[in-house]
C-alpha cells in the first residue's frame, strides 16, 4: 500500500515538473529598447526638419517673388520714362520709338512686353510677336501669364500744349520664369539658401540621433538592472536587489521590486 501511495505521489511530482518545464514559443525577435528611442528620436527630428525646410522654402520663394516684381515694376517704369521723353521729342508715337521697343525687347527673351496708346491701340505686343507691323516682326511669342502678380503696369506721359503731364499710354510687363530678373548674386544667395536649409537640417537630425542615443541609454540602464535582478531571482538568488530608488515611475518600481 505505501509502495502504490509513493508511486503516486511520484507520478504527480513528475507531472509537475513536466508542467513547469513545458517549453514556451520563443517570442518574435524585436528591435532592443535603445534601439527603438534613437529611431524615435531621429524620425521627430526628420519630420521637424521637413516641416521647416518646406516652410522656409515657401517663404523664400514668395519674397524672391516679390523682389522679382519689384525688379520688373522698375524696369517697367524706366521704360515708361525713356517712352515718354521720346514722344514730347517726336510728339507721337513714331516707327523710331517703336523700333526702339522692339530692340529693348530682344534683348530680354525671358520678359515680355506690350506698348499701349492712350486710345488703347496695341503698338506693340509679344504675346503676338512684337511690333504689329509686317517692317519689324519678333522671332517667337511671349505669352502673358494667368496670374495677376506675374504682371506690371507702368504710364508713359507727356507734357501738352500747356505743359501739363497727360496719359498717353503705358507699358506692360510680364516674366515667363521667376528668375528671369534675378541678377547673379540674387540666384547665388538663393542656391547658397537653399544649400544652408538643407545642411541645418542635415545637422538637426544628426545631433537628435546623437541626443537619442544618450537618452536612450539613460532610460534603458534601470529597466536593464530590474531585469537583470529578476533572471538572478528566478536563478534562485534571494538576495539580488535592483538597488533602485526615486520618486519617478522607474525609480518606484524597483523600490517595489526589491
């Protein structure tokens, strides 16, 4: 009888231990905790830098616009005034004047520009070629834009019988491309702008993932300490401690554990 009893008690001592000893799946392979706060780190740095390079490029690009309209209003306007001083010689609008035009024009492929009498007679266009006559024709068309800030207005005026300044026309500016009235210092302080938005970013995301790599160190030593005392507790040493203490939520929880 107590042969059977001590086999029976055998047989639950080994199904116990067969129990405790059941292997459990392995978990699935994950990046390590450190590893995880860089990338955190480096993907807000990423997303900051975006952020602000597309915002600095967008107000960039609307004050290169507006110097660009700036440079335009004031070719216009010097037209406008050589235009003028040609017709109180002439007294009209003469072929001389407009053969002028047509000569300023070509040399400015990029910028068109039309002349428009007092009466609104279109004496010269280049949206359809240039002079509206057959004597000086342009080699290709200009057309004018959609948009409304792309295009400048500038009065010719002249003095009349009583010397009083009097409309009698005004010239018309437009530009196919934004750089077109950049001069070479404009175009190279815009490429050097853009080359420093994009090395301060490139910057930024290095020192973030620099700054991660600290931080996460930092965070991961305690969380490393609990779990290094815990696999010494079930190893069987009563006596391993995390020796942890603070009033954070880290810091509270190795209190708790030790």
């Amino acid at each position: 009888m107590l042969h059977v009893s001590h086999n029976t008690h055998d047989a639950g001592s080994d199904q116990n231990v067969s129990s405790y000893n059941t292997i459990k799946r392995q978990p699935r392979r994950a990046l390590r905790y450190s590893t995880r706060m860089t990338l955190s780190f480096a993907l807000t740095a990423v997303m900051t830098a975006v952020v602000l390079s597309v915002v600095l490029a967008f107000v960039w690009e609307r004050q290169f616009a507006t110097y660009t309209r700036a440079n335009m209003q004031r070719m216009a306007q010097q037209m406008a005034d050589s235009l003028s001083q040609q017709y109180e010689e002439n007294g009209s609008w003469s072929k001389q004047t407009l053969e002028y035009v047509a000569e300023t024009s070509e040399s400015m492929p990029e910028v068109g520009m039309r002349i428009t009498s007092s009466e609104g007679v279109v004496l010269y266009d280049d949206s359809v070629g240039g002079m509206i006559t057959e004597e000086h024709p342009r080699h290709s068309r200009i057309a004018v834009p959609s948009r409304e800030d792309s295009v400048v207005v500038a009065d010719v005026t002249a003095k009349d019988d009583t010397g009083k300044k009097t409309k009698v026309g005004k010239v018309t500016y437009w530009s196919v491309s934004s750089d077109a009235l950049l001069t070479q210092n404009d175009s190279t302080f815009r490429t050097r702008s853009y080359a420093a938005i994009v090395m301060a970013a490139t910057m930024a995301v290095g020192f973030a993932c620099i700054i991660g790599v600290f931080v996460a160190r930092a965070l991961a030593r305690p969380i490393k300490r609990i779990t290094t005392t815990a696999a010494q507790i079930r190893n069987g040493d009563l006596t391993a401690r995390t020796e942890l203490t603070g009033t954070d939520e880290i810091g509270r929880l190795g209190e708790m554990f030790d």
